[in-house]
C-alpha cells in the first residue's frame, strides 16, 4: 500500500534518507518548481488549482546553507516579505528567539551584519533564516538540512525551536535531515528510499 505524507499544523515531520533518494526532489515538488503527476492537496485543494504565489505565501523555506545578504538584520528577515510590517518582523524576531542577538547588535535590527553573516555564528544564522521563513505567517515552513553545518548542542537548539513552534503557533513543519536521533523526536519519521517513502527510520 502507498504511503500518504500528510504533514497537519502543528505537526513536525521528518524524512530522512541517503543522498540521492529523492527527498530534494521531493521539496521542488512542493515548492511548484516542476509539474508533478499524481495528487497532491493543500486543505481540500489540489495543489494545482493554488496559484503559485498564494502557496508561496503559505509556506516558508529554511535550507542548509542561509545566506546573509550585506544589508541590515530587518532587511534579511523581511526578504521573504519586503513590505512586512514592523510588527510582523519583531513577531518573527520573538518566534525565531532573535531578541538577544538584536539587543547584542549596536544599532539592533538596523545594524548592518555583513555579506555572509559577518558578526552572527551558524546557529544566529539559522534562526535569521527562521525568522525570513515565518515573517510570511505561513501555514507549512519546508526545511532541507537545516542544521547540517552546526554543532551538536546549537543542533539541539534548533530542533527544540521547531517543536515549539510547532506546539504553540500551530506552524506544520516538513524536514529533511540526515540525523535520526533528533529526528526521531519529531511527531513522525519517514524514510525516503528510491524515491517511496516508508514509515519509520
């Protein structure tokens, strides 16, 4: 029997896999970056039938690699957004655990951070890159290894935020990661292997 992934709000899945498996592949299909063949349904609509920029406005994208652009804090975390509002941007701030590193900086979310990241570690560049996917309010936040290049204790950190975010904004939560131990403290664990996914790691 085909297994049905069903991500509800609320809920953080993970899928892990070896390289090559299909999981990127997987991800471009969300994110409507190649037609598909098959079903896939948002609520009670198939994907299709959403236009792509009222999904793209439902979902968020956090990858491997976040790149910090040369501009200010608020620049990088309204990129997903650009005309969010002030409040829209210090919500994303508070939900991403921002707030120390805005008091840290000298002129706070106006402070220029530098092409890269410069002044901010792996870990305050994940959660800039956290709160550039949820300044969007989306409904399902996409997230492809978002913790490959951290350290296992800011690794931990990360995932500890995404259960919150999952228990207390109701945010669903789709993640690739090739670690099974945190992944298996997700709502569910799925296995992608040639392309089929399978239940459990």
């Amino acid at each position: 029997k085909d297994l049905t992934l069903d991500v509800p709000k609320g809920q953080a899945v993970a899928i892990v896999g070896a390289s090559g498996s299909g999981k990127t592949t997987l991800f471009s299909l969300l994110e409507r970056l190649y037609d598909y063949s098959g079903y896939i349904s948002v609520g009670h609509n198939e994907l299709k039938r959403v236009t792509i920029d009222s999904w793209r406005n439902l979902m968020g994208s956090i990858t491997q690699d976040t790149y910090i652009f040369h501009a200010t804090l608020e620049d990088n975390i309204r990129l997903a957004k650009p005309h969010a509002s002030a409040d829209e941007v210090q919500r994303a701030v508070e939900q991403a655990v921002l707030s120390d590193v805005v008091t840290r900086l000298p002129k706070g979310l106006r402070t220029i951070v530098g092409s890269g990241g410069v002044g901010l570690s792996g870990g305050e560049r994940q959660r800039v890159a956290i709160a550039r996917a949820l300044v969007n309010n989306p409904a399902l936040v996409l997230a492809d290894e978002p913790t490959g290049n951290l350290d296992h204790k800011t690794t931990e950190s990360i995932f500890e935020l995404i259960q919150t975010l999952n228990a207390e904004q109701n945010i669903a939560f789709l993640l690739v990661t090739h670690d099974m131990s945190l992944a298996q403290k997700l709502s569910r664990c799925l296995t992608m292997q040639d392309g089929i996914l399978k239940e459990g790691a």
